[in-house]
C-alpha cells in the first residue's frame, strides 16, 4: 500500500515537474519513511516510470529521462501529407493490388456481377454481425469472402483514418527518426500498409513495422497486399505478419523497445474475455514497450464500442499506464469515464473504383463507407501528457462534479472539448469533460448567439482545453445530462499547454 501511494505520489509530482527531490514527496505521505527507506522502495521502479536518481547530500534528485528526439516535419512533409488528406483516396497501386487480389482469390475477374453480387452478400452479412449483441458475433475471418469484403468495404477508410492519426503522432512530436511499430490484430495490413504510404512522403524517417493477426485468410491478403506495395529495401520494413492469438502471447517472440504499439479495431474483437483480461493483454504487451513509447488505441465510434473502450482506457490507468490524451485530467483527480461517448471525426473519403462499383445497384448505401469517425486514447509508460493545464481548489473555475448545486446560475468551467459538431446549424452542441463528472456534460450554443467571444467551442479542434465564462447550467433530465448553454455574454478561450 504504502509502495502504491509512493509510486502515484512520484507520478504525480513528475508529471508537472522536470526535477524535485524526493524528500518533497514526504509531507504527501500517508506514513512518512526517511529517504533513504523510500529511495530503496523506489530506485527499482524509476525506469519504467520514465525517471533516474541521483543522490546529493543524503536526499535524492529525481530527474525525467529526457525522450529521444522527435521527428518534426519539415514544412516540405507537411504539405505532401496535406495533400493526401485533401485528396483523402487510398493510392491507386494500392486499389489496384486489391482488385487483382480479388481476382486471383476468386478466379475471375474483380468486376464480373457474379463477383459483385458475392462482395454484396459478404459486406452485408459482416456488417449484421457487427450489430449484434457481442456475444451473438462470430467475427472470425476463415472465409475467403470474408476477408475480401474487409478489403472492399472497411479497408479504404480504416487505411486513410491510419494516416490521419499519423499526422496526429507527427504533429504530437510522438514519432522519432528511426522507429519500432507493432499492430497487433493487423487483418488484412491496415495500419502497416498506411505506415508505409506516410511514411513514404516523409524525407528521412525510418520504421520497422512487426504485427500479429490470427486469420491465415488476412494474412495471406496482407502478404500479397505488402509485395504490391511495399517498395523492398526502401525506409519502411514491414515484416510478415506473425500468425498468433493475442490472448495466448509469446511475449519472448516480440521486439524490444518498441516505440508504439498499435491496436486498431481489435480489441472490441475479443469477444469472449472481460474487461479485466482485455485490459491485461495490453499490459502484458506494454512490459515490450520503450520506456518513451506509446500505445495507440482505436476503436468504432459507435456507442457501445466507444464507452467500452473509454472504460478500458481508465481500467488501464488503474493498472499503472498513463494516458497522454485526448482525456486530461485537469483537477489532479482520475475520472470513471461515466457513459463517456467521444470520438473523432474527419472528412469522408472519396470512392475507391471498387467500392464506386460496388455502389453501382438500387441500396447502393449499403455498400458505400466513406465516414471516418474514430475513438482514440494514447496510453504510455511515463507520466508525459499531451496538456499540462492544471487546476487547484483556488481557481475561479467549478468543477462539473458540482454542476448540481448551480443548476439556473451562470458560472465559469474549464474542460476539453471531447466531440464534434453533436448538434446542428440551429443549435451547435459539443461534448465538454474535465476528468471530475459523473454526468454527461455538453455545451449548447444556439447559432444566433454566435460571436467572436464564444465562437471557439464550435472552431476549436477536438481535445482543445476551453475555458468558458459565464455560462448558464442547465440539467436535461430526459438525457440525465448537463448543458452549459452560451450566449452571446459567454467568453470562450483556449489553452495552448506547453508540452515539454
Ligand atoms: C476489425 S479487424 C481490424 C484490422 C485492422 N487492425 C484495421 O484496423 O483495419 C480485427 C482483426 O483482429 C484480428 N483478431 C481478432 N481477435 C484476435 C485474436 N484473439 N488474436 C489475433 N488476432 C485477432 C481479426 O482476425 C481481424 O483481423
């Protein structure tokens, strides 16, 4: 116990400051032990924590491992990914290899209606047993068919929503010049195959991608995916996927040091174990993880997906990892992630030739996925953080948690924006938390109160910190929610945390 609050107390006092002597932690002990005592408990534990010693005149200097550099991009890089994302379409080497794949898979031409009406009959039945209670899916990948409507209807835009969160690692300073990558349930090559297409528009940044996948239909589709596409000897070495099942892992089989680890749209797959054993596999493969690295969850933003992963997210932190965003616990305190359904968006991907004529029948809808729109959390070892925005007892701010007792009075409230646009041209509505609500809390701006003050809550990017004066609460009992509503008298400004 004693440890355990040692631990989080050092934790705590390293996330906001670069060096502190460890007899400062003393006075937030429940039972105070002399240095030397608390430095033997816990001298074992700073490298994971990110941390070293050194001793000076019997107490102890408890100093961050600096992180290796990152990889900035040139505004030469910037502006070719720029104009990916405003072309937003999967390379055509790429569309290509998947048509031809088709074709060698099913021993007739990718476009032949026999063909089309059998992708139609695949992209269909996947998606029913996606909907079904999770305990009722069979999502398993052995069939042919399975795999290749994988590739004509989720491919595309799980492959540019990749890129999109690559930016994000970019722009983060979470990328470095020479990296370690492992995608853990990688299907058909996803993450991998989109590595390789960023990374091939940057100048000089390296990466070895390593990634495991149980299905030998994905992985024979990967394969013949990463020969097309992959330039041989070029700055991205994507290995061949290892065929394993994540709940029984050869840890000894796995890379050291990795500097980011990848699950994308798979642990929501893991059907048959609890939170608690989902939990614990990515723990298990965190203990692969350089102690600068990151892990990288992605899941659908649908409700049920999106607020278990946010649960999972928190049930990690319990289990000792940090979170560096989008979540940043601005009043010191952990949240329980009530209910909590936020997600990203970005903009829709223009049609692939083989999902165009896919879409070439009467319920052409139902086989036209375009829509990015994505839950993400960023775990890691060290205690760094995407925000250093604090707030204490003293601050004129109010806590959500107590947005109860201020029902009908207008206050001041800092948070992070956590959704897109939820409402519509008449009325804007965002999802606002500040790590402290047992309750859903949203922003409500009715679109003749828009002014330059207060118009940041609709333009801010997601995970923006905001800090939002005078607003009126409002308690929605139909949705058990909170609406802070702006007006026209509501000053809204955002915090740029220095990172460091
Ligand atoms: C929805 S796909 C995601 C593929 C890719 N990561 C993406 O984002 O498009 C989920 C993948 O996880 C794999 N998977 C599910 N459970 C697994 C397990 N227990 N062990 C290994 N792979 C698993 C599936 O075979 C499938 O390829």
């Amino acid at each position: 116990m004693a440890e355990k609050q040692l631990v989080s107390t050092i934790k705590y006092v390293a996330a906001s400051k670069q060096a502190f002597f460890l007899s400062e932690v003393i006075p937030y002990l429940d039972k105070p032990l002399p240095v030397h005592e608390l430095f033997s408990i816990i001298s074992p534990k700073l490298p994971d924590l990110g941390l070293r010693a050194k001793q000076i005149d019997g107490d102890f200097e408890i100093i961050r491992i600096p992180h290796a550099q990152p990889y900035l991009l040139s505004l030469e890089e910037s502006k070719r990914q720029v104009a990916f994302f405003s072309a937003r379409i999967i390379p055509d080497l790429l569309a290509r290899s998947i048509e031809q794949y088709i074709t060698k898979k099913v021993g007739k031409e990718w476009d032949d209606p026999v063909i089309i009406e059998r992708l139609h009959r695949a992209i269909v039945a996947q998606k029913d047993d996606y909907w079904k209670p999770a305990r009722g899916r069979s999502l398993q990948y052995t069939k042919a068919y399975s795999v290749l409507g994988y590739l004509a209807y989720h491919f595309p835009v799980y492959f540019v929503q990749t890129e999109y969160l690559f930016m994000m690692l970019a722009r983060d300073g979470l990328l470095k010049k020479s990296m370690t990558i492992l995608d853990i349930g990688t299907g058909p090559g996803v993450v991998p195959l989109a590595i390789a297409d960023f990374y091939a528009r940057l100048d000089d940044a390296r990466a070895t991608v390593y990634s495991l996948e149980r299905s030998e239909e994905h992985i024979e589709a990967f394969t013949y995916l990463r020969n097309a596409f992959v330039p041989r000897g070029g700055r991205v070495s994507v290995k061949p996927p290892v065929k394993t099942d994540i709940r029984m892992i050869d840890l000894a089989a796995l890379p050291d040091k990795i500097d980011l680890i990848i699950f994308s749209n798979v642990l929501n797959e893991l059907l048959d174990v609890s939170m608690e054993v989902r939990a614990d596999i990515v723990i298990q493969l965190s203990e692969r993880l350089a102690p600068d690295g990151s892990i990288l969850i992605v899941e659908p933003a649908d409700k049920e997906n999106s607020t278990r992963m946010r649960s999972l997210t928190i049930a990690l932190l319990k289990k000792g990892l940090s979170i560096y965003g989008p979540c940043s616990f601005i009043w010191g305190s952990t949240c329980i992630a009530p209910r909590c359904w936020s997600f990203e968006t970005a903009p829709a991907i223009k049609l692939s030739r083989l999902m165009e004529t896919l879409a070439h029948c009467e319920d052409s809808y139902r086989y036209v996925n375009t829509d990015i729109k994505y839950s993400y959390a960023i775990l890691r070892r060290d205690m760094l953080k995407r925000e250093s925005y604090h707030l204490s007892a003293g601050s004129r701010f109010l806590r959500f948690s107590k947005l109860h007792l201020h029902v009908g009075k207008r206050i001041n409230v800092a948070g992070i924006k956590m959704s897109a646009e939820l409402g519509d041209v008449r009325s804007h509505v965002f999802k606002l938390c500040d790590g402290t609500a047992k309750t859903s809390v949203y922003a409500v701006l009715p679109s003749y109160h828009i002014t330059p003050e207060n118009d940041l809550i609709t333009s801010a990017p997601y995970g923006s910190i905001l800090e939002l004066r005078n607003v009126l609460v409002r308690y929605n009992k139909e949705h058990d929610a909170y609406n802070l509503l702006v007006n026209r008298n509501t000053h809204i400004n955002t915090i740029n945390s220095q990172k460091n």
